[in-house]
C-alpha cells in the first residue's frame, strides 16, 4: 500500500541501484514525500528543511547544508506545494546564488 501510495512521486529517471544525495526543503517536519522517495530508493536526503524555516534560508545555509553532507549534493528537491508563496522568490535565489539545481515534486 505505500508502495502505491509513493509511486507517483518517484519518478526521477536513475540507473538501477543509484541513490543520489539531495536536499529537501518544504512541506511538513516528517515530508510523506520526502519519506516516499527515500522508502524506494529515489533519493538519500542529507537535509530536510520543513516550511516553517525557509523563510530564513539563505545562501550560507544552503552552503553548509552541501558541504556537511558526506555525499556529493547535486540536487535540490522542492516539495513546491509545501513552500509559501512568499517565501519561493528567496529560496530561488539563493538555490541560484549557489548554483545548486533543483526538481520540483
């Protein structure tokens, strides 16, 4: 029943048996997305910054969160529904600042 219940989430194209290292940000404190993605193997999340803190998110935030990871971090995720409007024009920004890209799920 999870399985189904996470299936229209995963759908990051990867080789068989690859995780990649990402950061998720919005949604709730425990995102049932995030959860889904990482549960069938479509993302190890180094960082999950729920909503009620990217209002405070910054380049230097975002930074440490890369470089604190063991793995490489090549992606953001962005639970875009579970982002406040008025806090996305920021967010993007400083995802661009420092140059790190994101998905949308």
């Amino acid at each position: 029943m999870l399985t189904q219940r996470c299936m229209p989430i995963a759908n990051f194209s990867k080789p068989a048996n690859f995780c990649s290292a990402v950061i998720g940000i919005g949604g709730t404190h425990y995102n049932q997305k995030f959860t889904c993605m990482a549960l069938v193997g479509e993302a190890i999340f180094g960082h999950i910054i729920p909503k009620h803190v990217v209002s405070n998110l910054d380049s230097e935030m975002l930074t440490q969160c890369r470089t604190k990871t063991f793995e490489k971090v090549m992606l953001a995720v962005l639970d875009w529904k579970g982002i406040r409007s008025e806090d996305k024009p920021k967010l993007l920004a400083a995802l661009q600042d420092v140059g790190l890209p994101f998905k949308r799920v």
